[in-house]
C-alpha cells in the first residue's frame, strides 16, 4: 500500500476514535470540547508537539499501551495549566485550587487518561473488529518532547517507519485543550490494513 | 553562570541531527531528551563545538538517512567526529559530555522500554572505539533533559523540567 494510501486509511480509521475520546474528554470537562481532523504522519516531526506549547514545553498527561490484535501506543498531553484545571473539574473544585501536580491531581490525570485513551482504543477495536487491550493509565510529567521522542525511539526500534496519529482537542474558546497522540508498533501496520481494507 | 551570553544564538539540534559550530556567539542546544542522547563534543585549542542527538542504538548495517544523520549511535557517533575533524577540532583534545538516556513513560515501562540503556551502552562503546572517554555523563532516570554547549566558553549544560540548568 502506498503511504498515501495508507495515511487516507488510518485518518479514517482514527477519526472515529478521536471524535470518541473527544466526547470522553467534553463530559469530564463540562464543557464542548471540538476536535480536530486527526493527523496521520509518517516519519518523525520535530512540529508534533506545537499544539502544547512547543518541543520543550511542560505537559501533564497519562499514556497507556495498546495490546490484544495489535500493539502500540497512546498518549494524552495537555500543558500543565489545563491539566490542573480539568482536575479541579473533575473533583468538583473551584477553578485554580490545584496549583502544582500532587497525588490528587495525579491520580485524577491518570483517570482521564484511562477514560479518553480508552475511548480511543475502544472506537478503533470496534471499527475495525479487533480485540485489543489498553494499559492502565501511566502518569506522565514531563518535557513534551522527551515523551514524544521516546515513543518514536520505541516504534523505530522495531524496524520500519513510525506512523503517528494526532488529534487536538480545543475548548469554546479555540484553546488548545488536550493533545492525543496514537502510534501503532510498526508489526501492526499490515494488520491494520488489512482489517481496514 | 547558567545563562547565555543575551547575544548568543541557539541552535536547535533535533531529533537524528547533529551540528557542528566555531561561532562563539553559538549555544547548540538539544531539547527534551527522553531515551534520546545528546553528545557534545568540545576542542578547546580550535573552540569547535559539536552536538548530536541520537535516537536509537544501532544501525545495525543500515544506511542513516540524509535527513537524520545522527539517528543511530553508532554511525551518528562517527559522523559527529569526522565533522569535527573538518572543522579543524583534534580527536586527542576533545571533551565529550554525553546526557540522556532516561524512561520518561513511567516505571511500569521502565523494564519494557530500555532504549534509553542501550543508547548510553551504544554510545559508550563507540566513543571506546574511537579511543574516547566521556569527560562527564548525566543519563538514565526517569526525567527528560535539555543539553546544551555554548561554543564561546565549551561550558556544557544540562537541565530538566524540575530543575534550572546544571553544568556538565
């Protein structure tokens, strides 16, 4: 399959996903959450981490791996501010009382994590009639960069190419409201197009 | 001093790439090292700077790409010296600092994802092939890094998400 071809399949084999773990998302935010078109890359880009706030930026997040019919890869960033702004969300608090990542907050991110990265993979097994197994939820903290790379690292260590879907999510008030990015091991890329076709 | 110089340009060095400089006013910077490792290389006598980032172990016979030339350890490590060498540093005189290599997805991945290990076992092996031994390392951990070399002063610099820049 050409990677055209290819990157046309998982854009809408993701979009599904995306749109579900965008719905996730909106319910624990209380609010509209709009996503975008998911983007389907081939190769590493140095741009994956724009949305958040840029190679070095800070972020909050959750990832989880994906097994059962295929393996890979789930990660959801959000830059630190909103994070904390969704757990206070989430726990019933005023806006602003989480001030730095603690236990609490922690726990609540890997919550979100679970629920949108599952809605995610849930929507993909469904589509595609897979059955696939996400982790549980790790936290992550970190530079976005550093996150986003080792994942690559991960992918590129298998041989092959690294495919990476990525999905923005955005607020009412177009702000960037959380960054979903998905990357199948590249030994299940031929299944996916497979099932797909 | 951790700060650059206000007029210093930096140069970010991304994933796979490597740069080499002799403009003082340089600061060749590597950002958000996760399992990646950052090499820099400095030659006090010529002042050449050098930076690589590197992502994988080996290139196991494989070509680099052109677009990342530095993707692999090995074949990233010889290009990274051979440039130097064209811009005038000396391998004997070199100072290589090396900064990386950690598990950023959390510890119940750590076990599963040891690229960051080989890469600083890879990098390790090679610069031993070339007769080098690191003058300062800081890798493994759980936390993401920032390395830098400001070529006017050859000063290395590493920092993380939770702690201001460190000399190397």
């Amino acid at each position: 399959m050409a990677q055209e071809a290819l990157v046309q399949m998982l854009t809408s084999v993701s979009r599904d996903g995306a749109v579900r773990a965008g719905r996730g998302l909106s319910g624990l935010m209380g609010q509209e959450i709009s996503i975008h078109v998911p983007n389907v890359r081939i190769g590493t880009k140095a741009d994956a981490c724009d949305a958040v706030g840029g190679e070095e930026s800070l972020v909050l997040g959750a990832y989880l791996s994906i097994s059962g019919d295929i393996t890979g890869h789930v990660m959801l960033l959000f830059p630190v501010a909103r994070a904390l702004q969704c757990v206070d969300l989430m726990c019933g608090q005023p806006s602003g009382t989480t001030v730095e990542p603690g236990e609490l907050a922690e726990s609540a991110i890997g919550e979100l994590g679970n629920i949108v990265g599952s809605a995610f993979v849930n929507a993909l097994a469904d589509d595609l009639n897979l059955i696939l197994h996400p982790s549980p939820p790790t936290i992550i903290h970190d530079m976005a960069i550093a996150l986003v790379q080792s994942v690559y690292a991960e992918v590129l260590s298998q041989g092959g190419d690294v495919v990476m879907m990525d999905a923005v999510f955005e607020d009412e008030k177009g702000r960037t409201a959380g960054l979903l990015i998905v990357a199948p091991d590249p030994g299940s890329i031929e299944r996916l197009i497979k099932v797909a076709a | 001093m951790t700060a650059p110089p206000s007029e210093a340009r930096r140069i970010s060095v991304g994933i796979g790439q490597l740069a080499i400089s002799r403009d003082p006013k340089e600061v060749l910077v590597a950002y958000g090292l996760g399992s990646c490792i950052g090499i820099s290389c400095y030659d006090p006598q010529s002042r050449v700077g050098g930076l690589a980032h590197v992502l994988l172990p080996s290139a196991d016979g494989k070509r680099a790409e052109d677009r990342e030339p530095a993707r692999f350890a090995d074949t990233g490590i010889d290009l990274l010296l051979r440039r130097l060498a064209e811009a005038g540093a000396s391998p004997r005189r070199l100072i290589v600092k090396v900064a990386g290599g950690a598990a950023v997805l959390g510890p119940a991945n750590a076990e599963k994802f040891k690229i960051g290990e080989r890469n600083a076992e890879a990098i390790r092996e090679r610069l031993k092939h070339h007769g080098i031994a690191p003058a300062a390392t800081d890798v493994g951990g759980a936390k993401g890094r920032t390395l830098e070399v400001h070529v006017g002063t050859g000063k290395t610099f590493v920092r993380t998400a939770a702690s201001p820049a460190n000399e190397l």
